[in-house]
C-alpha cells in the first residue's frame, strides 16, 4: 500500500539550520555594506538592503554596530585609519627612509590607491563632506574621523618633507598633500564614464601622482625614473 504525504512529512527527520562560524555573521555584514556602499553610496543604501545581502538579520546588525553610521564606520573608515598608524608606523621604525624617497612616496601613493579603490565610498566621503555636515555621519564622529586621519597625514607629510630638504613653504606643503590625497581618491573611484573605454592600469596611476608628488616636495626631483626606466622630465 503506497504511503501517503502526510506520513512521508512525519517520517522526514527536521531540517538543522547549521550554525555559523563565530565572527561569521559580522564578516558578513561588513561585506555586504562595502559592496552595497560602494556601488550605491550612503545615503541610497538601507540598513534592510545591507542584512538582506548578508543573510544576517537587522537586529543582529544592530546589536554589532549600533547604527548604520557605526556599520559605515567599520566598513570604510576602520581601513583608512589602520593606513594612516602603519604608514607613520612603518616610516618612524625606518631611519634611512630617506635613502629612497622615490620608493616611500610611491609605497603610500599605492597603499592610498588601494584603500579608495576598495572602499570608493570613502573615498566619495572626503568630496561630499560638506553636505554631510548635518548628517548622522557627522552626529556620530565619522566625518570627524576622517578629517582627523587626512590632518594626521598633512602633518606627518609636512615633518617628513622638512626632514629631507623640501623647498616649499609650509602651506604650500599641506595644499600639496591635501591636493595628492583628493587626486589618489578620485582617481581610485573614477571609471570608464571618466576616463574613456580603456581604464589605466593601478600602476600607470600611481607613477602619474609620484611623480607629481616628488616634483612638489623634494629639491631637485623634476627629473625622476620611473619604474620602467623611462625618464620624466617636469617644469
């Protein structure tokens, strides 16, 4: 006699929701907002949106961040700050950093371009700041945070190019390093609509804004070699 459905259903032992990793849920959630942030900034992008795409449930994103702002926080801001102590970190634990500027100029251009590249929402944060001067974003501290990580890197900048003999007036330095965080930014987050069918290469990038940053700071670098051997010449 066949076996009803009713009977099957009875007989079937219950489905066991496998429980995740710990720390899992919270990878996820990061995850989930860097890509969600990215391709639809801020303000576009919903608390629901962000625990819908990491299967996390929005109770659980609260509890772990407390706020959106707080998700954003950790999502974007968390990596440039982590930059900015290793940077100053690595250059202080190296006194003959100065043997090869070219190089050193060159390592923090890139770790730049990575940061913005990988969290273009950040980097679109530092152009808009101002019009989220009344935002939850300011309420909470993370435009603060920001702001604070940017004069961290004038500040060490301007120690650093005094150290090695630069010929440019202090404030002429700060705009200078101001001027090479906002073009490494930008220049992260544009595409293809900016700079046409065919993208530069992360390289041809960040040799562009060395050399800009050598010809401004240092004494005699408007000749400099790039990587490939070929010769730059600025005036």
């Amino acid at each position: 006699m066949p076996r009803n459905a009713s009977s099957t259903n009875a007989s079937a032992p219950p489905k066991v929701r496998q429980r995740r990793p710990r720390g899992e849920p919270r990878r996820l959630l990061i995850a989930a907002a860097q890509d969600l942030f990215n391709r639809k900034g801020y303000t576009s992008t919903s608390t629901r949106e962000i625990a819908d795409a990491a299967q996390v449930s929005e109770t659980l994103m609260f509890r772990y961040f407390g706020s959106k702002a707080g998700l954003f926080r950790e999502a974007m801001v968390t990596p440039f700050v982590e930059l900015v102590d290793r940077e100053i970190e690595s250059r202080l634990a190296h006194p003959n950093r100065y043997d090869q500027p070219r190089e050193e100029a060159r390592k923090l251009i890139a770790e730049l371009y990575d940061v913005f590249r990988t969290h273009r929402a950040l980097a679109a944060l530092l152009f808009a700041g101002d019009a989220l001067s009344e935002s939850d974003l300011a309420e909470s501290g993370v435009l603060d945070e920001v702001r604070t990580q940017v004069e961290r890197l004038v500040a060490f900048g301007a120690e650093e190019a005094k150290a090695q003999g630069a010929v440019v007036p202090p404030d002429v330095h700060n705009l200078t390093t101001r001027a090479m965080i906002a073009m490494v930014a930008g220049m992260a987050t544009f595409g293809t609509w900016y700079y046409g069918k065919r993208r530069p290469s992360r390289d041809a990038i960040i040799d562009e804004v060395t050399e800009f940053v050598l010809g401004r700071f240092l004494p005699g670098s408007s000749t400099t070699k790039r990587p490939n051997g070929k010769t730059s010449r600025r005036s």
